[in-house]
C-alpha cells in the first residue's frame, strides 16, 4: 500500500498560535498527534506522546522559537520539539515523529505511508 492524504480535522478546528490535539486513523493503529497552526509559517503535526515526560501532552506547549527553529515546549519539563523535524533540542538522541500536512477543500489532512 503507497502514501495516502488522511483527513484528521477541519481547518477551522485549529487556533493560531495554539496546539490541537487530533487522531490520526489508519489501519489497526491509532496515533494522537499534535497539530499547530503557525502564522506565516503553516501547520505542523508531531506525535502529541512526550517521550522524556511519559505523557501525551505536546499539543499542551508553548509554541516559541530557539535561534531560527520554530519549536513547541513540553508542558512537563519544558524540552523544545522543533516543529519540522521533531527533533529534541535538549537532548540529540531524543525525538518525536512528525508528518507531512495540507489543507484539501477545508480538511487538514496528514500524509501517511
């Protein structure tokens, strides 16, 4: 089976500058997701699990920026995800998954393989 566009919210359901937390439904799996919607730069989805707090809470940060990185901040222990790659800025061997978002006729909708 090849990549497929899957349909997780209505664009109208995300807030400028805050995270939403959606399910992305494929196949006997289901994955929360964090979705941020960030002004000029667009929409971003991360894995909403926190990692090094244990919790599902991502959707939860403080969206920022450290240097020229746009980055959410962990509710818990406030480690920086940037928001394009997942990457931990803290720690290197730490990072969350991420994909790929657009926006088809009002539905944001998440690339999946």
């Amino acid at each position: 089976m090849g990549e497929e566009w899957i349909t997780v919210c209505s664009a109208d359901d995300l807030v400028e500058g805050a995270g939403v937390c959606a399910l992305l439904s494929k196949t006997g799996k289901d994955e929360p997701l964090a979705l941020f919607k960030v002004s000029g730069a667009g929409i971003f989805a991360l894995s909403n699990y926190d990692p090094l707090g244990e919790a599902w809470v991502l959707s939860r940060g403080i969206i920022g920026s450290v240097g020229d990185k746009l980055v959410v901040a962990s509710p818990l222990y406030k480690q920086h995800y940037c928001l394009d790659s997942g990457a931990c800025l803290e720690n290197q061997a730490v990072s969350v998954p991420t994909w790929p978002v657009r926006v088809d006729r009002g539905q944001v909708q998440i690339k999946s393989a």
